[in-house]
C-alpha cells in the first residue's frame, strides 16, 4: 500500500521525523499516524522547515493536493530542499515530465537537495545545477511496490549526492574578490607584491581547480572590503553574500560570530597566525655586561684564589732567614702582595723578583691563573656581544620594556586586541598602542624596515612579514629575530551564502585537495615560511659605547 511504502522510504533512509503536506481523508491520515508511530517514526502535519537543525528529517508531500505548489515555493522560500530534508513528492499517475516542470517550476531544488518523484510507475531522483535551469531527472531503477530492504540495498550502493552531482554543466556563478590595493595588483600569477591581497590571491587558485573539477565558471566582481557590520548590515563582500547578490567570495575570511549569522562558510584554507616580530635587546642593554662572563660561584673562586695568593706571599716573606738570603723580600709586605694579586688579574707584572723558590712557584702559578681566567674572560665578553639576550619572553615583557610597538596595517587591526579576553593582551594594548593613535598602524614594509633600526616590535601576519624580511635582512639579521604570539587568530574559510546549495559541493572538493596535498602546494607558493638562520656568527659585530659603559 501507499502507506507501507512511505515508511518503508523514510525508514530505509533513517529519518524518523515526518513532516506531512497531505489533504488525505482522516480516516487515511489515521492510519498514516497509526503505520508511523508503530514504526517509531514521529509525524506531523504540515509545519515549518527551517533549514538548519541538529538531525535530519523528512517531508512528504501529495502533489495532487491544491496547494502543492504553494508548499514548494514556500520551502524555495526557506531554502527547505537541502540536504538536511529527504523529501518524497507523490504521484498517483505515471510518470510525466512535463507535469514535473509545472509543479516544480520556480522550485530551489539545488545539488544539495535529496527530492524524490514517486510516481505509479517509478522513482525519479530530481534536482537542477541552478536557478532558472529545468530539472535534471535520474531513474532509481525501483517503484513504489519496492520493500525497505530493497530500498536499503538502493541507497547503499548509490553515490552520494555530491559524487552523483559533480557536473554543473558549465554554469555561471556570481562571485566577488577583495582587491584592496589595485595599484599593486599585477594578476593572479604575481608573486613580486604577495603580501598584499595574499588570501585571495591564494583562494583563488584553489577555487579555480573546483570550477574545473565540477564544470562551472565564476561570474567575479571586485570589491575592496571583507565586511563589517552596521547597524545590523555589513558591507564589502559579506554585505554582498548577505543580500543574496553573490553566491561564494573568491577570498578566504575569518570565522567569526558575527558573520555566521548571514553567511556560510565551505571550509577552512589555512590557519593565520599573527606575533609580534622583533630583535632581541643585546644583552648589554639589560645587564652589566662586565658581570655576566662568569657565574656568582666563579667569581667567588677567583676572589679566593687571589686573597690566597696574596697572604701565602705575605706570609713567606716573614721569616728573617729567608729575608736575609733574598734581600727583596723585604719590599713584599703585606699591602705589597696584595697589589700583586689585584695586577696579576688585570695582567700586569710586578717590581719585585725574588730569588726564593716558593715565593716564585706562588708567583708564577698566580700569573698561570690569571691569565686562564682573563683569557676566558674575555672569549666570554666577545661571545656576550654577539649574543642577543632572551629577556623578552612574553607579552608582559614587551609591555615592560622599553620597546616601541607597531601594528600591521590590517582590516582587523583594533578588532582583535580590543575583543581579547588576554589580560596581557590588554594592558599592552591600553599601554603601548592607544596612545599612539593611528601613528601605530603601518604597512608590512614600513614595519619591518623599523625592526632593523633599533628597540621595536612589529605586530604582522607571519606570512607577510617572513616575506619583506627575506627579501630586505641580511643573513646575521635574520639569526636575532624573535616572535611572541600577540592573539589567536580564528580560522579562515572559503565565504559562500547562507544555506547555499553548493556549500557541500565545495567543502567535498576543497577537503579533497587538503587530503591530496594541492592545497599544500599552493600554500608554499603564496605565504612565506619563516626564515632560517645560517649564518649564525658569521660577519663583523659593531660595538657601541653604550655596550661597554659599567
């Protein structure tokens, strides 16, 4: 019977939610109620479909019924004919395609749509590639005497929907691009200014491959904003994707809250990741320099070995036998041999030269001492002024120092560090960069020329900074940069209009080429990796005054 069909589809299916658009007689529908709940599933009688949810339901609809029509172009409407709805249109005559046309005509029955046409005769898979194209029908090889075993058996070797529906026959699909900086904008292909527009120079590719890969071409427009909302409305391209204008931006954008709620996004393309780029202070500029080359216990050693130098030299020139065998013992008094220990460490030799044996092996293993240890001391001094020091770790550190700090010229430039929950974050934030107004906002060239000047920060997309920096440091340069993460950035996807019928087309073919490394490839080509060091040592050091001064 009609019935047993009906819950042998839906069940075959696994949906267990049923909603019903029938004009039966009640003693049809009660025994519909009746079949459905013995089959544990839950059916109603004509409601709204919204097209988000948790689960997945299904629609039945007579489209014999007087306002069949009517519930199709309201589920157009509310974009009800995706993939979450398994909807079942019957048909007690047999198959016409021409009466398929007239109930569907204005339908929204997209890619992502899972519609079936059950006439007397047969089922007919339905769906078509765009708006204003006529419907593409495909035969499920089964009827409606089928059982649900043999319906199961159907949908487990079928396709899914995306594999079955990667022909989109060459149609056109509106799109835009965010170009900010036409003057630089020299192509897709150029990689001489890819800092700047790099997202959609890098989407683009990625988007192009998908055209080729499901036979559509991009209808594209420019616009130089991604969006931000006003009074509820946004501008740039989410404005765009909002209104319905476009169906996907040829960009990547961020994630956020505020632009899920009138747009979609397809699937994520990279992970953006911002830090504060900066040199290392010497570590002269932080601490005595003079102090550093040895350890509190080292020093502790040679001030002992000196007082004991010192007063075993006092002492062996005390007796008076040996005093009257060396008359020059007698010039080596107390403050004498202490003025001998101080010399030998700066270097310096000594007036008397006595002719006792102990008094002289005291003497030389002094001397011997000493310069072991200003040899040391002095390898260590070099090797401290070639080194940067590690006293800026985190975001308090730079908060703390005397650092100047600039922000990479960005459509997001306030709105991260103001929306950050990181105490951190700010007190730099309220400390370094509000008072300095707009004068802390800077192009990535500018920015990174500073960091060679002197004590600065610079705040920048990875990508873009690593790219100036190799083109524009030399190699020891490059060996003294550090980079502390100055907030987490949220990921940034492909942007596609709300409830879109392509939306899953593309997430399918963009996750496809992630997995076969496409999307890899065209990431090395387009964001730079961060810079190696090696030529760590190498080349002159220029010593200021200031890296001397006790």
């Amino acid at each position: 019977s009609t019935i047993d069909f009906i819950l042998a589809f839906f069940v075959s299916k696994k949906v267990f939610h049923l909603t019903t658009f029938l004009c039966w007689h009640p003693e049809d529908l009660h025994s519909l109620w009746r079949a459905s709940a013995a089959q544990g599933v839950r059916a109603r009688l004509g409601a709204d479909l919204p097209p988000g949810g948790l689960h997945r339901e299904g629609a039945l609809l007579d489209v014999a019924c007087a306002g069949a029509g009517d519930v199709a172009r309201t589920a157009s409407a509310s974009r009800a004919f995706n993939y979450r709805y398994s909807w079942l249109l019957l048909d007690n005559g047999t198959f016409d395609s021409l009466a398929v046309q007239d109930t569907l005509a204005d339908s929204v029955i997209l890619p992502d749509a899972d519609v079936t046409w059950a006439s007397s005769d047969k089922l007919v898979d339905l769906y078509r590639v765009k708006v204003g194209e006529p419907l593409l029908t495909t035969e499920l090889g089964v009827g409606r005497n089928s059982s649900r075993q043999t319906l199961e058996q159907l949908w487990a070797t079928m396709k899914t929907t995306v594999m079955r529906r990667k022909d989109l026959h060459n149609v056109y699909l509106k799109a835009a691009t965010i170009i900010t900086q036409p003057q630089h904008f020299k192509g897709w292909n150029d990689l001489t200014v890819r800092h700047i527009d790099t997202y959609p120079k890098l989407t683009y590719p990625l988007l192009h491959m998908c055209a080729e890969d499901l036979h559509f071409r991009l209808n594209l427009r420019q616009v130089d904003l991604y969006g931000e909302e006003y009074n509820g409305s946004f501008n740039g391209l989410a404005g765009l994707l909002q209104r319905r204008e476009i169906e996907l931006g040829v960009t990547s954008m961020f994630m956020r809250a505020d632009r899920m709620r009138v747009l979609h996004f397809s699937s994520e393309t990279l992970e953006l990741r911002g830090a504060f780029l900066f040199r290392q202070p010497p570590k002269s500029s932080v601490s005595n320099v003079f102090l550093l080359p040895f350890s509190r216990g080292v020093w502790a050693a040679c001030a002992l070995v000196l007082f004991a130098a010192g007063a075993l030299l006092a002492a062996l020139s005390r007796p008076p036998r040996l005093r009257a065998q060396d008359h020059s013992l007698r010039q080596l008094t107390l403050p004498e041999a202490f003025t001998f220990a101080v010399g030998t460490i700066c270097q310096q030799g000594f007036h008397v030269n006595p002719q006792t044996m102990s008094v002289r092996m005291v003497m030389f293993f002094t001397l011997l001492t000493s310069l072991f240890a200003f040899t040391s001391y002095s390898a260590k001094i070099v090797a401290i002024l070639q080194t940067p020091s590690d006293a800026l770790q985190t975001i308090d550190d730079l908060t703390r120092s005397p650092m100047t700090l600039g922000v990479q010229e960005t459509t997001y430039k306030r709105v991260y560090f103001a929306e950050s929950d990181d105490p951190a974050t700010q007190r730099l934030y309220r400390r370094k960069l509000l008072p300095l107004g707009e004068r802390a906002y800077m192009s990535v060239v500018e920015g990174v020329a500073r960091l060679r000047t002197g004590l600065f920060a610079f705040q920048v997309e990875e990508s873009s900074g690593y790219d100036i920096i190799s083109k524009t440091f030399t190699e020891r340069e490059k060996c003294g940069l550090k980079e502390i993460p100055a907030f987490k950035l949220p990921m940034v996807a492909v942007p596609i209009q709300r409830d879109s019928g392509y939306r899953e087309l593309l997430a399918v073919r963009l996750r496809w080429q992630r997995e076969t490394g496409l999307m890899q490839r065209t990431r090395r080509v387009w964001l730079a990796a961060k810079t190696r060091c090696d030529a760590d040592g190498a080349g002159f050091l220029s010593v200021r005054l200031a890296d001397v001064l006790p």
